[in-house]
C-alpha cells in the first residue's frame, strides 16, 4: 500500500510509504537548487516513484498535511493555462487575508476588542478559504500525478506532525505523550495529546495568536536576521550572554508568556504576529547577546512548565517532540534534563516537511487489518531517503564532463580509509556516496569532514565555503561506543540526528573541541550506528585507529546559500566554487592539487 505525503510551503518536500515504511523521500531545493522552494514538489515526486519503482496510478492515496488556507505560491509555480483562473481566484483570497493581518496588527495592539474580534474574522476566512482550497488543491494535485481526487486526503497540521513524531519513534505500540509547537499551522501553534497505537486523545490545542515560534521568529527579525531561516542562529548566540544580565531582563519579561498547567495550553500578553512592536519597546537598550540570551530562555523555561504539567496531569512520562520549534536543540536539552521525562524521542528534521510523514502515517493506521496483515508502522531508522549515484554513473559524468583535465581523479577501492588519513593530516573533505539524507542535517553522505581535535578547523571552513556567523558550532559525528566518553547523558538519550543537544565531558572538550559550542561547550551530535551506515562508520573508525578520536567534524556540504548537494553535478559545482582541496564521490578522490 502505498502512500505520497506532499508538502508545498516552505521547504516543499514529498515522502513515500509503503506499509507503514519510508521508501524514499526528499526535498525539491535539492533538484532545483532554489534553498526552501515554496510550490509544488515536482522532480522529488519523480525521483521518489522512481525509486520505489512504480507508477502514480498505483498510489493508494496521497496525504497533506494541512485543512485550511495556504499560500497562493502552491498554484503560482504550475504551467498551463487551466491554472491561470485558479492563481487569480488565490491571489485574490490571498490579498484579503493579507488586508485582514495588517489591520489586525494596527489596531489590535491598541484595542482588546478588535482582537477578539479579528481573531474570529481570521479563522473564519481561513476555514473558509481552506474548504474552497482544498478542492482546488484535490484537481490541481490530481491533474498533475494523472490520479482520481478521491485518493487525496487532508490532515490537522498539528496532529499531522504528532503523528510523524509517534509513529516515527520507537515507542509506537505504547502509551507517549506528544508535544507539537511550530510557528503555525491550521490556526494552531501547538498541541497536547496523548497516542497510544492507534488511539489519539487530544488535551488541548494552543491558538495561532500565542505562538511562541512567531515569537521567537521575531525576536530573530528584530536582531537583523532572517525569519524562518536565522532562528537557530539566535539559539547559538545566547550562550555567549551573561546570566546575571538575561535574569534581570527575564524577570521584566517572563509574564508575556502564560502557561495554564490545568489546561495545558499557552497564551501571550499580546498577539505574537504583533512582536516587533513590542519587543521595539521592550528590548530597547538591551545588548543584542542578552536579547538573544532572554528569549531562548524565555521559551526553554516555559515549555519546561507545560511538559512537567503534562506529565503530572496525564501520568505519562515517555515524551515525544514535534514541530518547528524542536529543531532548538538547546530547548530539547533543556526538556531531556525534567527529572519526570523517562524516555524521549524528538522528530528529526522536525519542520513542515515531515509533517506528510504524520499524515501519511494517519491516513495508513486507518487502514483495516486482514487475516493476511496486520496494520503496523515500522520506526525510523536512519534518514537516508533519498537518491544515490553508483561508480559508474560518477564515472561517466566525470568523463562526459573532461573533469580530468581540471582535476586529479583516482578511484580507489578501499576510499575510507584513504578520506581517515587526510582528515588526520588535517585536510578537509567533502563527500558524497550513499543515498542522500531526508532534511536539514547532513549525516555523513553529503558532508564536509574534517579533524576536529583542531579549532583552527572552524575558521577554515568557513573561509573555504561555509561563510557562517563566528559564533556558531559545527557538531561531531561520534562512533556508538564513543558517546559516553564525550557526551553527558545520563538517561542514556539515543541521539543519531543532531537533534538533541548534550553537555561535553572534559574529554570531548580535548578530543572534539572544533565541533563543541566555543562558549558553553555543548555538542549536538550524530551517533553513528555501524548497521545504519558502514562506509561513514569506518571512515571514523579508521579516523580513531589512527589518531584515538572516536568522532569528527561533520557539516553540511552546500556553498552559503545554496541548498545541499544532491549529485554530482552539484558536489562539482559546490567543490569548484570554494577553497576545498578534496572531494570524494563514492569510491573517488577529486583533487585541486596532485593527489
């Protein structure tokens, strides 16, 4: 039974299940080199039917992850004529919806009965707007994969990405309780249920307008940096703040946010889409460290409160974490340290691309089961999801493309522990072999690598290609049995997606300092599990037979601005066009220099 999750906002990706398994999935900025695409996913949907090797009309349904209005971007990226009265109509809703916000945030701010009153208005346009979508959505989607609309079928956002969390965990067959915040999404911020196989119990849902993403999204706009892409950068800015200082301004600010530990939901002392205007007054003075400093504490702190209510209301301490907002990894940090928190499982990757992981799960537990086969959902395991290239299709490139006359080339056969020497000679590599990773993080198949017992590694990638903010940490990629000696982890967290963040031992701070937070020394490892991944895992043994490290630098390969790299078109492109010396595909060493 197969199953298309499909998501066209922000970062438009596609997953495919097959009984309850991901087969493959991917993102469209990879295959159009457009960074957080917004529209139809079309070349991801290709790849992944090709892939799983079938054809559209033998889906047995095809999932979204959204009931109400979305952006008129979806239709605005389709050809052909049909759709032109179908972009007007949208671009028509769009612009009222659009009068509707700005109104709102001028007079809301001031008046507390226009904001009662916008706030119904809004979720009567949406809901409105969302039925109508939806059926235009339906002929749209069904035109271009050549299917009956009758197989395509809407989900809650915020159940959508409790159910990818869930079902995604290991804890799938028992009783968890699952968190979903996210700047918004169906006119909620957030939600509390309980799963329990395949019976879902809700406690409560958080309103749009108390939406503590938006909330940390603006405090980023209001330090100069971009909304809906900056926001971890402001996460790794607050450490270098100093406590005493964010206490007192936390102290002027922490009643904003109200947490109801009866109810389980969250509310603000405004409505966070009118943010910049507080925090103009509010932050002013305030040095741009301790704005970020405050706010990450500001939402760490009072998550903290509604997970420990939760778990005293509901008596369940198996948690699992979804939506936008736990990609904070320091706010999962903060969560794994409750002493209540038993077991816990955060979705990687967790932004609204895998939200059509939840409701493509959603749509296959409703599945009735058969004498023949029962209906199961199989836990993830790594996330290589995506497309891989074999030697000779490298080859061939290389080849048709005369690569030889710019570069040294050589294949050679035991290549991991060729990449283990270089690293430890202190040179950095890109590589690209195996299937490609589903998501934000780069775990080890579309990587840069380098040594990280050296610190003057970080100022070297950056000046070769990453270009990032001096304040912000790369992370390790650490073998299995390495993790106690460099991660403190005493409820023993598994924590193979750079979701989770750890505070280091001293020696992690000795044997991985590169790859540590330069202030607070914190890590956000990938452990690596030699059954999901043997090449990477033996380019690290080979890295720790040589030099007693058990981990390395691992950062993603892409040029700023540019999403990772896919193929080797891209690898090429990204390896020319920066200061790297080495690139590996698959069982080949590209070289700038004699190898």
């Amino acid at each position: 039974m197969y199953i298309l999750g499909i998501y066209y906002g922000h970062n438009a990706s596609a997953i495919l299940l097959n009984n309850g398994k991901v087969i493959a999935g991917a993102s469209e900025e990879r295959f159009n080199g457009k960074k957080n695409y917004i529209g139809y996913p079309e070349s991801a949907i290709q790849y992944i039917l090709s892939e799983a090797g079938i054809r559209s009309k033998q889906l047995t349904a095809v999932t979204v992850s959204h009931t109400s209005a979305i952006p008129v971007a979806f239709f605005s990226n389709l050809s052909g004529s049909r759709h032109v009265s179908t972009i007007s109509f949208f671009r028509i809703l769009d612009g009222i919806i659009l009068l509707m916000r700005k109104l709102y945030r001028l007079l809301a701010f001031y008046a507390p009965v226009v904001r009662v009153l916008g706030r119904y208005a809004y979720r009567f346009f949406m809901n409105l707007g969302g039925y109508f979508i939806r059926l235009k959505e339906q002929q749209v989607i069904a035109s271009r994969l050549g299917i009956n609309e009758n197989v395509i079928h809407f989900y809650d956002h915020h159940l959508s990405h409790g159910a990818a969390g869930y079902y995604a965990s290991p804890f799938n067959q028992k009783k968890a309780l699952v968190i979903t915040l996210d700047g918004e999404g169906d006119g909620q911020s957030g939600s509390v249920r309980i799963f329990n196989n395949k019976t879902i119990t809700e406690l409560s849902r958080i309103p749009r307008e108390y939406s503590l993403g938006t909330l940390f999204a603006q405090a980023t706009g209001y330090l100069g940096m971009k909304i809906g892409e900056d926001e971890y950068k402001l996460m790794g800015l607050a450490p270098y703040s100093k406590k005493e200082k964010v206490e007192k301004v936390y102290k002027e600010i922490e009643n904003i946010v109200q947490v109801d530990t009866e109810k389980l939901t969250i509310s603000t002392s405004f409505n966070t889409n009118d943010s910049p205007r507080y925090l103009r007054r509010a932050m002013q003075g305030v040095r741009f460290d301790v704005v970020a400093g405050v706010f990450q504490y500001l939402l760490e702190e009072k998550i903290a409160v509604l997970v420990k209510a939760a778990i005293k209301k509901t008596g369940v301490h198996t948690i699992v974490l979804s939506g936008g907002i736990f990609m904070n990894v320091k706010i999962n940090q903060r969560i794994g340290s409750i002493p209540e928190v038993k077991e816990l499982f955060i979705m990687p990757t967790c932004g609204d691309e895998t939200s059509i992981l939840g409701s493509s799960y959603l749509h296959h537990i409703q599945q009735p089961a058969t004498s023949r086969k029962k209906v199961t959902v199989e836990p993830i395991k790594d996330l290589y999801w995506g497309p891989r290239f074999t030697n000779k299709q490298i080859q061939e490139y290389l080849k048709k493309n005369k690569l030889s006359k710019k570069f040294a080339i050589q294949k050679i056969e035991k290549i991991e522990k060729k990449v283990a020497q270089l690293l430890a000679n202190g040179h950095v590599v890109a590589r690209l072999a195996g299937r490609m990773e589903f998501g934000a993080r780069s775990l080890g198949n579309r990587s840069i690598l380098a040594d990280p017992r050296n610190f003057d590694v970080v100022r070297i990638i950056n000046e070769q290609m990453k270009n990032r903010d001096f304040w912000m940490p790369f992370a390790p990629s650490i073998l299995d049995y390495r993790m106690k000696d460099y991660c403190i982890n005493p409820k023993n967290f598994n924590a193979p997606y750079m979701i989770l963040s750890f505070d280091s031992t001293p020696l992690a701070r000795k044997d991985l300092k590169a790859s540590l937070h330069p202030y607070d020394f914190t890590l956000r490892p990938q452990v690596v599990y030699k059954e999901w991944n043997e090449s990477y895992y033996k380019i690290i043994e080979e890295f720790e037979k040589l030099t007693g490290v058990g981990g390395i630098l691992n950062t993603s390969f892409n040029l700023h601005g540019f999403p990772i790299v896919a193929g080797p078109k891209e690898a090429l492109f990204a390896f020319e066009h920066s200061g790297l010396d080495y690139l590996v595909l698959e069982n080949f060493l590209i070289s700038k220099n004699k190898l």
